[in-house]
C-alpha cells in the first residue's frame, strides 16, 4: 500500500509540474508529447495494479468469509455438543438421584422391618416372661403357705423343728 501512495504522489508531483513547464513555453515539443505519452502508460498501469489490488482484496474477503462461516459451523457443532454433554450430565444426575433415593427407600424398609421384627419377636418373650412371672408369685404363694404350715407342725413335732432349724427357717 505505501508503494501506491508513493507512487500517487509521483505522480501528482509530476502532474503539477507539467502545467508549470507548459506554461512557461507556450511551444508544445515532441518530448512533451512523449512524456505525456509515458505518463498516460505508467496511469494505465497504475490503474491496472489498483484493479489487481481490488480484486486481490474481494478475493480475500470472499476468503475471509467462507471462513468465518466454516468457523460459525464449527462452533454451532461445538455448541451441538456441549448441548450433548449437558444433556448426558443431566441424565447422569438423575441416574445418581434415583440410585440415591433407592438406597435411601431400601434403607428405609430394612429399619423399619427390623423394629417391626423386634416387637413381634419381643411380645412372645413378654408373653412367657409374664407367665413365669405369675408362677413364680403363685409358687410363692404356696411356698410361704407351706412354711406357714411346717412352722405350726413343727410346734407339735420336735424332729420338724430341729430339721427347719437347721435350715434356717425357724
């Protein structure tokens, strides 16, 4: 580009300087006709490079956008998955969720099947540790009764009280 400025210059220098020559000899000379001649070549050609020049620059923008747009479809895939990956996060989490919430539920049942287990293996045992219970104040009973009675007997019978003596019952 600075190569077109310089040559731009130049050439409106040049410009300016033929006006300045011609007006100081009115006579139009061969030489004159001659750089006229070069300097309408060196604008044609000059015209002819900013013509390459702009077409090399459509060119490159035509470049540049088919690949800005393959850039675009490569992030509209990239997008696409990351859209998958979220997609199969989510999944993921919901999959953790249930998993956690079928421990939490087995969990759960076996707790409470246990307590249910211990009440109604318990209440069997109650059930025999009240009988036996009960036996025993009614052998209680009867044992205070017959010692009642030995004690009343042993009164009459000297043997029965030196035997309850020895047991410490009298």
């Amino acid at each position: 580009m600075s190569k077109i400025t310089t040559s731009l210059i130049a050439l409106i220098l040049m410009f300016a300087a033929v006006p300045c020559s011609i007006a100081a000899d009115d006579s139009f000379t061969q030489k004159d006709r001659e750089l006229l001649i070069r300097l309408d070549e060196r604008l044609n050609q000059i015209d002819k490079r900013f013509e390459q020049i702009e077409l090399r620059i459509s060119e490159l923008r035509e470049d540049m956008n088919k690949r800005f747009e393959q850039v675009d479809k490569r992030f509209e895939q990239i997008d696409k998955r990351f859209e998958q990956v979220d997609k199969r996060f989510d999944f993921m989490l919901q999959v953790m969720i249930a998993i956690v919430g079928a421990f939490a539920a087995i969990v759960a049942v076996t707790i409470g099947f246990a307590l249910w287990d211990r009440k109604t293996m318990i209440r069997p045992f109650e059930t025999k540790v009240k009988q036996i219970e009960d036996d025993i104040l009614t052998d209680r009973k009867r044992l205070e009764a017959l010692i009642e009675l030995l004690k009343q007997q042993a009164k009459h019978d000297q043997k029965l009280a030196a035997l309850l003596k020895n047991f410490s019952i009298l």
